[in-house]
C-alpha cells in the first residue's frame, strides 16, 4: 500500500511539473505574441510621422526624419547659390534664378510614398528599408527663364 502511495505521490509530483512547465511555455509565447504586435504597431506610427530609414534626396540622407524636417532640407538645398565656371569666370546661381523651382508636395509624396501603403505592405517596406537604400529625386520644374539662360550661355560660348 505504502508503495502504491509513493508511486502516486511521484506521478502527481511529475505532472504537476509538467503542467507548471507547459504553462511557462505558453506564457512565454503569450509574451512573444504581444511583443511581436507591439512592434508591429510601433512601426504603424512611424510610418506616419517619420522617413524611412536608409532614405536619401540625391546624396543628403533624410532618413528617420519628419516632414518638416524634409521640407526644411528641402527649401535650403533651393536656396544655395551653386557655383558655375564658365571659360575662367565663375558665376553664382540659386537655383530661383535659374527658373528652376521645386514642387515640394511632389517631393514629400514621392518620399513618404512606402509609409502610405497599407499595414503589410508599409511594414515589409520599412523593413526592406533597413538593408536597401531608397534614393527620391526632388521634383523640379523648369520655366522659360530656365531655357532662356541656357540659349545665352550657348550664345556666348
């Protein structure tokens, strides 16, 4: 009888055991689950409010950065005077006086263009962001002033 208890008391032991282990396992990926949808929806949210990472206009990286943030960069690469030599002279533009004009709605679209996709698309983007470089090129526009600098540039030369 003594034995029939002890072996028993060892079973009940054992799967008491077990029970405590299998629900270790299964708080553990109850834990993971929430976790993995934190992520998920942390990266939601910085879809939104921020540029992709590894995101670049031109060479001038912008990644992790707001919309204002871009618009700003933006602005002041049009408003830097770029230096031109010309047969020994060197001459000093913006790019306004040039006839050459940014449309920055474009441009802000064109780089927040992968956060706008919808929830699986936006997040396989985000993460094909962090191992592959995305370059935008600024939309520009050019006006007659543009061509007609041009025209007397050639004229001169």
């Amino acid at each position: 009888m003594q034995r029939i208890l002890r072996h028993a008391t060892s079973h009940v032991v054992h799967l008491a055991h077990k029970s405590r282990h299998h629900l270790k396992r299964r708080r553990t990926r109850f834990y993971l689950l929430i976790f993995a949808l934190n992520v998920l929806f942390g990266i939601q949210i910085w879809c939104n409010y921020r540029s992709f990472p590894n995101t670049y206009i031109g060479e001038i990286p912008i990644a992790s950065t707001s919309r204002n943030s871009v618009t700003e960069t933006l602005n002041a690469l049009m408003t830097k005077k770029r230096s031109f030599d010309i047969r020994g002279r060197v001459y000093q533009y913006s790019y306004e006086d040039l006839g050459i004009y940014l449309n920055t709605a474009e441009s802000i679209n064109k780089i927040w263009d992968p956060n706008t996709k919808n929830f699986p698309a936006n997040t396989a983007a985000f993460f094909q962001s962090l191992v592959r470089r995305t370059s935008v090129e600024p939309s520009l526009y050019f006006t007659d002033s543009y061509i007609k600098i041009l025209q007397n540039q050639r004229d001169r030369v």
